[in-house]
C-alpha cells in the first residue's frame, strides 16, 4: 500500500508540474483522408513536422485513423490554437496536392482541456487504443500510425535507438508533406521505416511516468471500458469493444445484479436486459450478444434488427 501511495503521489506531482493538457480530435463522420501507407507516412511526417515547428507545445501522443485524428498534448491556448491551425493548413494543402478532391473548410479540430491525472490516463489510453479498434489484425503495440506502439514497450525503442537506417527527414522530405518552405530551417524529425518516428518528436517516457507502472497502463488500454464509453460519449464518437472486454464487463453487470459471475446462467429475462445494455450502451454486436449470453440469434436479431452484423 506505502508503494503504491507513493507512487501515485510521484504520479500526480509530475502532472500538476506541468500543462495545461489537451485532448485534440477531428470529426469522426468525415470521409477517407488517407487510403494508402503513403498517405499515412505523409501525415506521420507532417505530424512531426509541425511537432518541432510549434515549441511551445508537447505531444504525449497521436493517433491517426483513415479519417480523423487523436492527439494528447500540453501547451498555452495560444500554442494549442498554432498547433491545430497549422496541422490543418499542411494538410489541406497536402490532399490538395494529391488531387483527393476534398475541401477541408469544414473540417476542424475540437479541443477539451484536461484537468486531472485520472482524465489524462483516460484519453491517453483512449486514443492509443482507437486505431486497433477499426483494425483487428493490430493491437495498441502494433497499430502503426501513431504513438501508442511505443508506450511501455523496450523492444521498440531499443530498435529506434539501434536503428541504422534513423537519419533526419531532409529539407525536400518536409516540403513535400507540408507544401511549404516552413521547416527548412530546423533540424529533424528523425525517420524510420521511411516516415517520422515519434520518439523522436513525442514526450513517451514522461506520458508513462503519468502511469504507476506498465501493468496500470496496460489495465487502463484493456479493461478500463466505462472510462472509455465516457470519452466517446463527451467527443460523439462510436466506440467498439471486443469479446474480451464486453465479457469482462457482461461477468460484473451479471454478477452485481444476478447473483452469478457467467451471463450464460442469468435467467432469459435477465438475459434481455443485459442485451439491451451490450448494444445500447456499449454498441455490441448481434453476434457478440449471441456469443456473450448463449442467446439464440433469431432472437438478438429480432430485438435488433437494424444491427445483424
């Protein structure tokens, strides 16, 4: 108990030391932005540039899906505003370079401040989660485009530290993701597998120690499902869960108010209730329904039926 009181303390000076936090995002309903790798590493590497462009702020972490994006930082209104400002001005600059016929006047960033460690560890976990959650080949180790597969991971950042392929992006590189002669004059982002890596532009090692230890961390991205339904609610978006989450989740609701740990054994009317809280509450699936609860499925279609997938 002393170690863990200690920790937390440790935890809690070093967020009050610093900020103010953000949690920066894109619309979710916009339609895809970057269909290819190539896509992806230009905006990795705008990401970066404008990391290093704006000094004044500090990117924990990033995310990019195929048509919004995710970042936790710290820095002034002022900063903030630059921030977002210029990722917008580079980036419609770059779609309109590559001719993909999208006007970005109504896209903007929205911005929440975050004022307490518990709320950073949630959006931080939210966001490093949110590319593995529309790609189920990945996980948030290894989901590529962003900064979460670093996060408490020693293997990939003794990689980035051993790489000999690391070098600087050159001055062309930057032109050709911002389309501007802005970033001739500093130094970085550093590359690796051909787009910039975020250690190199990415304050990890200080997002972790917001973090008792890896094991919390790790609690936080897997299991922490309300916090995560909490965020998607206060920001509109749609969020999923997978099997092991909703179980997890279905084993204490069946337990809390059936007296029994397996929703399989709940009676069928207990059974209906909790289907109506997997799908309204937490967006599952039919078929996830159907698995969780051993419920037939003509009659999770039957209640849903604009949901059988």
């Amino acid at each position: 108990m002393r170690n863990f009181q200690a920790s937390e303390r440790s935890c809690n000076l070093l967020f009050d030391s610093g900020g103010p936090y953000w949690h920066i995002w894109s619309p979710e309903n916009w339609p895809v932005m970057f269909s290819s790798e190539d896509d992806f590493k230009a905006c990795m590497n705008t990401v970066g540039v404008c990391a290093l462009l704006c000094r004044g702020i500090k990117i924990y972490t990033y995310e990019l899906m195929s048509n919004h994006v995710h970042f936790t930082l710290a820095g002034s209104d002022e900063r903030v505003n630059e921030f977002c400002a210029l990722f917008r001005k580079y980036l419609r600059k770059w779609l309109a370079a590559k001719e993909k016929n999208m006007d970005l006047q109504n896209w903007y960033l929205s911005v929440r401040e975050i004022t307490t460690l518990k709320d950073f560890r949630n959006v931080l976990a939210y966001n490093n989660r949110n590319g593995f959650l529309v790609t189920p080949e990945d996980t948030p180790f290894s989901y590529l485009w962003g900064a979460n597969r670093y996060f408490f991971n020693r293997e990939a950042k003794l990689r980035f530290e051993e790489s000999k392929d690391r070098r600087n992006m050159t001055k062309r590189e930057k032109r050709d993701c911002i389309r501007s002669h802005d970033a001739d004059q500093i130094t970085g982002p550093l590359m690796m597998d051909g787009y910039a890596c975020p250690l190199s532009f990415c304050a990890i090692g200080e997002a972790e120690s917001m973090f008792r230890n890896a094991s919390q961390y790790l609690s936080t991205i897997t299991r922490n499902i309300e916090s995560q339904k909490e965020i998607a609610s206060l920001i509109g978006e749609s969020i999923f869960y997978n099997d092991i989450e909703l179980y997890s989740l279905c084993s204490r609701l069946a337990k809390e108010q059936y007296n029994t740990p397996n929703p399989s054994l709940v009676p069928k009317d207990g059974k209906i209730a909790l289907a109506n809280t997997l799908h309204y509450d937490y967006n599952a699936s039919n078929k996830q329904i159907v698995r969780l609860l051993k419920l037939e499925i003509n009659t999770v279609n039957s209640l849903f039926p604009e949901c059988r997938r």
